[in-house]
C-alpha cells in the first residue's frame, strides 16, 4: 500500500521519490498559535499533512491535555485558510467520531494506545468502512509484535489506507535522544511489510531541536517513506514539548538542507548490520553512564582526602588499580596496550577532578597538572 501524497504527479521519473513530510504544532493551544504556524508552514517546499494533538494523553493529571472539540473547530480554521489536510490522533471511538465531523483527513494511533490490543481492536472496529489514511505509531516499549498486531488488527476490518510512524522507544538508561531510535525494528518492520510506508517521527526521537537534522538524515539514509517534525509559531511558549518542537522558518532550512537517496530494499545484510550498530549505540551509552557515575565517587573521594588533610596521589593505590585491571581486562581478551592507554586517560581526568576540589580554579585562571593518582 502507498499513501498518496499532494504533488506526486509532478515528479520526474529521475526524482520519484519525494519523503511525506508532516508537521505541526504538539497540541493545539489556540486559534493565534494554530494559524500563525499554519502560516509558517505554508513556506515550506511541500506539506502532506497538519498535525495537532487535539486530545494529549499526559503522565500526570493537571498537565495540559489539549482543547478537545475545541480544538477542531480550530483545525478546520487551519484547513479553511491554508487548504491544508488534517491529521490528528485517536484514542477512544468518541474521538474519531468527531474527527469525521469536523473533517479531518487522516488520524494516527498513539504509542501509548498501541500497546493495549483491547483498545486498537476497539478503534479498528470503529473505522470500519471508513476511507481515511490510519498512521499507526509503534509501542512505547520496543516490541515488534506489538506493532505489527495493531496494523493487522485495522487491516483485517478492511482498512488498507495504512502506514506507520517510527517514533523511538522508551529505554531504561539515558541516551542522548527522549526515545532510542532503534532502527533495526522498523527496518524489520519494512522487510516484513514492505507495503506499508513508514514515517519517521523526527520529533519524538530526538526530544531536542540541536539533534533534530541529524535524527532526519539518518531516516532518509534508512530508506523512511517521510518525516513527522512537530512545529510551533513560538516553540518556547508551547504548552506541550517545547524542547523538541521547531519554528517554520528553521523547518525550512532543514528540509532543504537535507539530502533525499534512492530507494533500496534491505538485505539480511542491512538489518543484520543496524541491529550490530544499535548494540554498539546501547553499549557506548553505558560505558558513559558509568563513566559519569565513576567521576562522581571521584569526587567524593576528592572531597574526603581534602577534608582529612590526604594527599591527591597514592602510588600504592595506583599500582594496584593498573595490576588488578589488566589483570581482568586481559582475561577477557582485551589488548593490554589498549588498556594501559585508556587507564591512563581515565585516570589523569580522575586526578584533574580531584584538583579541582583541592584548588578551586579561578575565573580566568586554568591549572595543569601532571601529578597522577587512581583515587
């Protein structure tokens, strides 16, 4: 299945492929906030779909969880003066009841509603006999079956008008993105569905606008059928996820900027490499986590020799450090000049941290050292 896209027909047969770009506010906050973006985004080189989270699914209550109703009149405001189509997401039979009042064209099933079978069955049921496109997110655990059994489930009432919407996973340690982008499973998701397009959710990957471009060219580079980038008038007064939501303008400038291959159809190769990369991702983030949590015993033990008058360097203390881990490191097959070298450097960032608390450096006034110690 392929979504059909506004503007298709006029690409050359050089260039067929043009990603499906989605974008707009996290949430519908007001009639101002909604035109003046709409408004923006009525710059860009193509926009598929006008997105706004109509009702927001929030952790705590008391958060704001969008206008409701409201807030749909407000989208057919948008489409009144844009001509704009409308996405939003669903997530109760009530909910799509209303959208096809108020003319939306397309809906999205939330991550947090994919993962309950009882509710997708319950929506899919509800869209029977309903011909508007379904973009259905994947779980906010990383669980394949999960995924595939919501697009089943809407494709087994007959609804064929289908995509998904990679969007990241909740992962336990911290990462440099809101979700780990995981690429192997929606990789595998292509090879098991290659009919089925898959959007990249740029915005709920990333979490921050600084890592925004870079989360868009690894989707391209993987072969994603198109873009979801959440987009405000004023992202820092947004109600809702204002870190990762980007002004029209610079929406602009990364699309541009952006570089569009061809099409490939993935090898066991492809995925077998990107789930090997994944690992090497969760790995790196592991060792800097531990790193970090090791600079901040450092510390204490900075501040316990300082208080009780002990010196930085304990040659004693080093020596054992370097015998004990090469000792480990060797029996695990690890190169022993490899580790001498990444204990040295470890350990030289572990006696600057120290210094730092027995000599507080001043304003303008950096300190060296050359003394050495394994804390």
């Amino acid at each position: 299945m392929k979504l059909n896209s506004p503007g298709e027909e006029n690409q050359t047969a050089e260039n067929s492929f043009a990603p499906m770009i989605i974008s707009g506010p996290c949430s519908a906050e007001s009639e101002e906030q909604l035109i003046n973006t709409a408004l923006g985004l009525k710059e860009l080189p193509r926009l598929d779909y006008f997105r706004a989270g109509i009702w927001k699914p929030r952790t705590r209550p008391g958060d704001f969880e969008g206008l409701g109703a409201q807030g749909l009149n407000l989208m057919q405001k948008v489409k009144e003066l844009t001509g704009f189509r409308l996405m939003i997401e669903v997530a109760k039979p009530s909910h799509i009841e209303q959208a096809l009042k108020h003319q939306i064209d397309a809906v999205w099933i939330g991550a947090r509603t994919v993962v309950n079978p009882f509710s997708v069955q319950e929506l899919a049921e509800t869209m029977k006999g309903i011909n508007i496109p379904v973009f259905i997110k994947n779980p906010v655990t990383p669980d394949l079956k999960l995924w595939l059994g919501a697009i089943e489930r809407f494709h087994k009432v007959g609804i064929t008008d289908l995509a998904a919407i990679h969007r990241g996973f909740h992962y336990f340690a911290k990462s440099p993105y809101r979700n780990a982008p995981m690429w192997e499973i929606p990789i595998e998701l292509k090879r098991l569905l290659p009919e089925i397009p898959i959007i990249t959710d740029i915005s709920h990957i990333s979490g921050k606008r600084s890592t925004l471009a870079v989360i868009a060219q690894k989707a391209l580079d993987l072969d994603t059928d198109g873009l979801m980038i959440e987009s405000h008038f004023d992202p820092d007064s947004a109600k809702t996820d204002a870190a990762q939501q980007i002004k029209p303008g610079d929406l602009k400038l990364l699309i541009n900027n952006l570089k569009v291959r061809k099409h490939h159809n993935y090898s066991g190769f492809d995925i077998t490499l990107e789930k090997l990369r994944t690992e090497i991702d969760k790995l790196d983030g592991e060792l800097l986590q531990l790193l970090a949590k090791r600079m901040e015993i450092i510390d204490e033990i900075g501040r316990y020799k300082k208080q009780n008058n002990l010196s930085i360097f304990q040659l004693k203390r080093w020596q054992h450090i370097l015998d004990d881990r090469l000792s480990i490191g060797t029996n695990l097959g690890l190169n022993q000049a490899f580790l001498l070298q990444m204990l040295e450097i470890v350990h030289k960032a572990s006696i600057g941290q120290q210094e730092k608390i027995f000599h507080p450096v001043e304003a303008g006034e950096p300190r060296t050292s050359t003394s050495s110690d394994g804390a």
